[in-house]
C-alpha cells in the first residue's frame, strides 16, 4: 500500500558506459576542478584498473594532482587524515574515489575534512552535522554491489576507540558516479557474486520494507530483474562487458532504491554478524536474505510475490498461482544462492562460513536487535525470533 507521504532524493549525476571514463574530465572541469586527487586501495592499482583512467587525461587540461592508494580493507580516521594531508600538498581541488565501499568511505570522509579544514572528524559524525556542499567529487566503483556511490553515508573506523563512526549527509552524496565495465572486468568470481548478493539484498530489502514508496520500488524492481538476468552470464564469462555493465547498474539503482526507503532485518542480522565474526558484507547479506523473507511473509507476502517477475521472468510468473508467488520467489532466491555456490563456493549458510559458532548467536542476536535498520522491517522481531532465524540459517 502506498503511504500519503514519502520523499525521494537523488542528487547523483550517473555516467555510464563502454567509455564513461573518458567523460571525467570534462565532467571535472564543468565543476570548475582542475586537479583530482585518486583516492584507491593498493588491489585496485596493482590490477592496472586506474591505467584507463590515467589515459582518459592525457589530452586535456585537467591532470591528476597525487594518487593515494594505501586504504585498507576497513577504513580508518588516521587514513583519512592522511589523504586529506596529501591532498592539501599537492593543491588538488576535487576527489576520484576508485575502488569499493572502503575506499568510497575514506574518500567521503577525506571530503568532509579538506571542505571544512583542520583534521578532527569527530565533530561531522552522526546524521546531518555539515553546514554546506563540499569539494567536487566523483566515484568510480570497482565492485557492483554497496550502491555507495549514490547514497549519502559513510562508515570509518576509530581504530584507537574500536568503534565505527557513522557520518550522514546530503553533502556526502557524490556529484557523480561512473559505471565503466572495465573497472570490474577483473573481479574474481566468488566477489562478483558476493557483490551482486549485496546489490540483490539492497533491492530485495528496498522493496519488501516499511519505507518502500512507488519511485523506489521502480530502481529496486530494475535492480533485482538486472542481477537476475546477468550475474550467471558474467559468472560463465567473466569478460562480458556488457553483463558488467548490467551489474553495475544494477548495484547503483538498488543503492538508490535502498537510500529512499531503506532497509530491514537482513541487514541488522548482517551487520551484527559482521561486527561479531569479521565477515564481507555482501556475503552477510546472501546467508541472511531468504531466511528473512521467509520470516516476513505472513506480514508481507503480497511484496514478496511481486518479486518473482523480475526474480523468475513472466512465463514463471503466469504459470504460478498468486497464493503461491511468495514461496516460489524465496525459492528462487534459494536457487540462484545453491548455483552460485556450485560456481564459486560462497557460503549460504553460517556454518558453511566455518567463522562462526553458535555459542555467538546471543550476541549475534543482541546486536541485530539494536541495528537501526530493524525499524523499517515489516515484521516486528524479538530476541528469541532473531535466534530462531540464526538457527534456520545455521
């Protein structure tokens, strides 16, 4: 049912393509930015991904002021304070984040410091506390599956306090994203389908919780219909530009949906789990995502069974009889996981992680239940039927 009321916001200027990242520098110079600094990780840089887009300047008046590639997996503040010390020497006047989600938080966060000045970011943390636009800054993801290019948070590390601060802003939205298939061309498979569980979860979550309004169930639709017709093209030939390309967008369109209506109980389970067992959270999201959408099917099972067109195709979808909707789209979710297991070996079920125990389901459970995405799920959950989803995934 459509709420009376909902906002959707996009500010993302989206470049997309087989030769998007030849746009960047016009699209940098349009900003009035003469000299990017490269903010990557030191994977990005040995795959020879930023080789294209150092070629894209070479003919025009907009040149790369410093390339920082020394973000780690998990980013932290002293990171970001020191590509925002390199960024102040070499006179660069706008960001290029190229890598994952860490590398898009650092970039966010370095933002937040060389706009406002000086180096403490405590003070930013938290929802909304930056009083105006930052420096010009684009992102070039080189997995498809955070949809951080297009939303307005970041997560950094306090790595002295063991704490992850959350940063929250409009400002933080990039100016633009550029979708290239060659900057995922050489993500292995069990990533690629990491990635794309990720994407999948964010569209899946977008649609079927509380927030959902009918612009976000557009993007999020679109996203599950692109993951489900291309993950398995790309996963048997890993060099098809064109299903990359797909992936892509279909990464950033379920970021787009999920930063206008949210997430829900996949999400605090993962989050939780992340935190306790050091899990990647693309594959959090695949353990959890059916065992979820069976628990909210008797509150939301009409949602769940629009997903079996864009999951299952419209043959499938006529052929099934609407009561039965519901069951054969998580049983297609199911399917899509066993196969993508077969293919690469990525867990589907906690113990297959050979990381987790169950003696840490209590504070599995704990945390999930004080995640702040457990607001927007349909279904209310209690301690003990969060352990009872934690078992059903075990």
């Amino acid at each position: 049912m459509a709420k009376p009321y909902y906002e959707f916001f996009c500010p993302v200027k989206v470049i997309a393509g087989h030769a998007a990242l030849e746009h960047i520098p016009f699209e940098l110079s349009t900003l009035g930015a003469k000299r990017p600094l490269i903010i990557t990780d030191k994977g990005v840089r040995s795959n020879n991904l930023l080789a294209p887009i150092e070629a894209a300047f070479e003919n025009t008046d907009v040149e790369i002021g410093f390339i920082f590639d020394d973000v780690p997996p998990d980013s932290s503040l002293e990171t970001v304070r020191k590509a925002a010390e390199l960024y102040r020497q070499h006179n660069c006047d706008a960001i290029l984040a190229v890598g994952g989600g860490s590398v898009i938080d650092t970039s966010k966060a370095t933002n937040i410091l060389v706009s406002e000045g000086g180096d403490d970011l405590l003070k930013y943390s938290g929802a909304h506390n930056l009083p105006k636009p930052l420096k010009p800054f684009f992102v070039i993801p080189t997995t498809s599956g955070t949809g951080s290019e297009v939303t307005m948070v970041a997560v950094v590390s306090d790595t002295e306090k063991n704490l992850k601060m959350p940063f929250a802003s409009y400002y933080l939205m990039p100016h633009a994203a550029i979708l290239d298939p060659r900057m995922t061309q050489t993500l292995p498979p069990h990533l690629t389908a990491m990635t794309a569980m990720d994407a999948m979860t964010h569209a899946v979550e977008a649609y079927t919780c509380m927030a959902a309004n009918p612009i976000s169930d557009a993007y999020a639709t679109a996203a599950v219909k692109k993951v489900s017709e291309n993950l398995f093209k790309v996963l048997d030939n890993p060099t098809d530009a064109q299903g990359r390309l797909e992936l892509a967008q279909a990464s950033t369109m379920a970021g787009i949906a999920f930063s206008n209506s949210m997430v829900g109980l996949v999400h605090s389970l993962g989050h939780a789990l992340g935190a306790v067992a050091h899990l990647p959270h693309g594959l959090c999201m695949n353990l959890f995502l059916p065992y979820v959408l069976e628990y909210n099917k008797a509150v939301n099972g009409d949602k769940i069974a629009d997903l079996l067109l864009p999951l299952a195709g419209a043959d499938l979808f006529a052929q099934t009889p609407a009561h039965l909707r519901a069951d054969k789209a998580i049983a297609s979710i199911a399917a899509m996981r066993d196969r993508i297991y077969a293919l690469t070996k990525l867990p589907r079920t906690l113990s297959e992680t050979g990381k987790v125990t169950e003696a840490q389901f209590d504070e599995i459970a704990e945390k999930a239940l004080n995640d702040g995405s457990i607001i927007y799920n349909p279904k209310e959950a209690t301690l003990d039927d969060l352990k009872s989803i934690l078992k059903k995934a075990w």
